[in-house]
C-alpha cells in the first residue's frame, strides 16, 4: 500500500530562486551539502542526496512547477513515487512551494516525511539566509 505526503513550506525567495535550489546540480548541492547530479531535461535523470534518491524529471515549468518521477534506495525494488513541487508566488515576494508526494511505500512515510523537513525545508531556509 502507498500514500501521499503534502507539505506546504513557505520560502523568503522567488519562485526562481526555488526552482534553481530544486531543479539546478550545483544549487541543490550547495544548498542539501550533498552531492546531486539533475539534468535540466524533460526525461532527464536526476540524483540527489549523495546517490540516495534517483529519478527521471516527468514535467519542468521553470519558476512555476517540477515533477518527478522519485525513488530511494530503500524503497521496495521497483517501486517509483512521483513527487510534485508546484511553486507559488506570494504577496511578499516569497513563494509557497506545495510538495505532493504520491505513491510512498507506507511503511516509509514517516522517515521521507522527517527527510522532506530536514533535508530540504530547513537546509533550503538556512541556505536562503
């Protein structure tokens, strides 16, 4: 059984500036302090966290919207979830980035949920300064 995971996290940035942290290798490396290799493809492979996460990139809308088509190492051999980052500009200037994140093995959702936070919401905030 899957289910999804939905956060909403808003950022003191532009969307762009979202985007490029997300959807950039060098960007997303500075940002995680992990190693990501993402090509700037529709239907490009991606790697994020040092190799931990692997995928291919299903829709790019720069500023606006990434889907991917995700995995971790962990998860049951086969088995893809698909994560969508839709990205909205607020009043401010910031931007309020939505995650849905369908198809987490469950027995994995509370471990990807705690990742999403530590590994991207907080570094992602920290890195925006």
């Amino acid at each position: 059984m899957c289910k999804t995971i939905k956060h909403k996290v808003k950022f003191k940035a532009a969307p762009d500036a979202i985007y490029r942290i997300l959807a950039d290798s060098k960007n997303h490396s500075d940002c995680t302090g992990a190693k990501a290799t993402i090509s700037k493809e529709v239907g490009g492979a991606f790697t994020a966290l040092s190799g931990d996460v692997a995928g291919i990139n299903v829709d790019l809308a720069p500023g606006k919207r990434i889907v991917q088509a995700w995995r971790r190492k962990d998860f049951p051999v086969g088995i893809f979830s698909m994560a969508t980052f839709n990205l909205n500009a607020t009043r401010d200037g910031g931007t309020e980035l939505v995650l849905t994140h369908r198809g987490v093995p469950k027995a994995l959702i509370p471990d990807v949920e705690a990742n999403w936070r530590k590994n991207y919401w907080s570094k992602m905030k920290e890195y925006l300064g």
